[in-house]
C-alpha cells in the first residue's frame, strides 16, 4: 500500500468492505478523499472498477451512504470509487463564497485561470493520478474501468469516457449536465475555471464532444421528470440527445416520471446501471 495512502475509516458492507481514504495528490497539490467498495470477490480475484463522479455539494460520502451501489456491486464482483468533487481548504479566498463553484464544484475539469488551476485539476486527477492510485494499491483490473455519476458528476462520467474511449468500457449516467456551455451552472464554472475563450469551453461539453468522437458502446442516462434542475434547464438531455442522434452514437435516455433530482431517484434506478457496466466489466 502506497505511504501517501490514508486510511480513515472502514466497515464490513455485503461481506465486502467501504473504506474511506485520503492521500496527496500531486495534480491538485493538497490532500484529497475519496471513498472505495471492495467487493468480496476481491479476496481472491483481481476485479473490475466502476467509478462514480459525484454533483454538487456532495464530498465521496453522499454516494457511498445514499445510492445503495453497494448490494450490486457485491453481486457482480466489481469494486466502487468515488471520489471527492474537488479539492478543499486550499487556502483560495473564493473557495467557500458559493455552493456551485469551488468547493464541491470541482466540475472535472482542469482550471487554466489563477488562483484556480493550482488545486482544481480534478480532470487529471480522476481520469490518471487516482486511477493510477488504484491501480497500484488495490486488486484490481487495470484495463477494465467504467465510469458513471449523477448532475455535474454525470458531466463528468461523459466527458471522461469521450475523451478516453480506450479507457473506459462503459458510461452512464443520472441526470447529468450534458451541454454545460450553454447552462448556467456550466458557464458560471467554465468562466471561472477556464477564461472567458468559450472555444477553451468545447473540451469539456459532452454535446460538443460527442460530434468529435463516438463510442462503439451504449451511453445510458436516466432524467427524472420532476427534477427542478432539470425544469430550469441546467441538464438539457434534450440537447445531448440531438446531438448523439446527428452522430449515430447509441444512447438509452430514459425519462422517468415523477422522479427529482435526489439520491432516492439514484438509489432506485442503481440496478440497472450497475448491470448496464457489469453487462462489459465481467464478461
Ligand atoms: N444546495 C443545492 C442543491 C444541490 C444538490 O441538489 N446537489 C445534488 C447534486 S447536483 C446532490 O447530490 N446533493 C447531495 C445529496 O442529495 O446528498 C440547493 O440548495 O439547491
């Protein structure tokens, strides 16, 4: 086990373990958390890894205490990580000052515009250091990785897996943030983090991106129809959608009445996106 690996906490969950840790990281250069499912295959075999971005607000426990991941995964034998949304106590006077920038809006993206990109990498860090951090300290399956998460963490889980497509065998995602350049949310953070250059903005739009690159695999997403977020037009699924549709790009966006924005929405649809990735992790 890696020295700069900590430790915090641990507890028997369906005969596999959740355990938080926290480490240095050296692209967000400060200390940072994130929360793993091992399941109980993992005492003897290598398994696959399904990460899961988190929103807004959420640090790695909103996941691992509110989705109920955890029965599926053991079902399957694949391990969960999930990680912070972004850096914290890095000193940044602006850090603090709004609920959807800065701490616990990290966004996955990697800030270009001071005092930002000292500490908010947190596109690097979740698409290389942690992995490699995984990788070296957990039995794992190093060449099969997927990745999921919910509003800006769904951003996240699309923008990661367009990005690497040899990366990352499967993507899904509940309610995410599909077309942040044109969202509130989206362009409060990208000016923020990125400048005011909305074509630096491009890099990190899944609707953008998916007219550059297509996967070969499904993307599934799920969009509560009671969701105030997305009533407020911050997620525009609608807007992805047409897009992928230009494309070809195979997408299974399944609008589901009468359902929010909440965990409880996350926790009831977790089944089917666990076995949309174990459909690809354990084959
Ligand atoms: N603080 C915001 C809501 C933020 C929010 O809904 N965050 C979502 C992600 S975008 C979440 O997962 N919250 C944590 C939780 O429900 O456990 C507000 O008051 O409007």
């Amino acid at each position: 086990m890696s020295n700069s690996l900590k430790l915090k906490s641990e507890n028997l969950c369906f005969n596999g373990t959740v355990a938080y840790y926290s480490h240095f990281s050296s692209v967000c250069n400060c200390e940072m958390n994130f929360a793993v499912y091992l399941p109980p295959q993992a005492k003897s075999q290598s398994v696959p890894i399904l990460y899961y971005l988190s929103g807004l607000t959420c640090t790695e426990e909103n996941f691992t205490v509110k989705a109920g991941a955890q029965r599926y995964a053991a079902e399957y034998g694949i391990m969960l990580v999930a990680p912070d949304t972004s850096p914290r106590n890095t000193g940044i006077a602006e850090e603090d000052e709004a609920w959807d920038l800065g701490t616990g809006a990290g966004f996955y993206v990697d800030a270009t515009v001071e005092p930002w990109k000292k500490h908010y990498q947190m596109y690097s860090y979740v698409t290389q250091e942690l992995p490699q951090l995984i990788n070296a300290n957990f039995p794992v399956l190093a060449n099969k990785q997927s990745i999921f998460g919910h509003s800006m963490g769904g951003h996240g889980a699309l923008i990661c897996a367009l990005k690497n497509p040899d990366k990352y065998l499967s993507v899904s995602a509940f309610a995410p943030i599909t077309a942040p350049i044109n969202c509130p949310w989206g362009e409060k953070a990208f000016t923020t983090y990125l400048g005011q250059d909305k074509k630096q903005w491009q890099q990190y739009d899944a609707s953008e991106l998916i007219k550059k690159t297509q996967l070969d695999y499904p993307i599934l997403i799920d969009q509560g129809m009671a969701d105030t977020f997305y009533e407020q037009k911050q997620l525009l699924p609608e807007t992805f959608q047409s897009a992928c549709q230009e494309v070809g790009q195979a997408l299974n966006l399944r609008f589901q009445p009468g359902y929010d924005h909440s965990y409880f929405t996350i926790s009831t649809f977790m089944e089917d996106h666990i076995k949309h990735h174990a459909v690809v992790l354990c084959s």
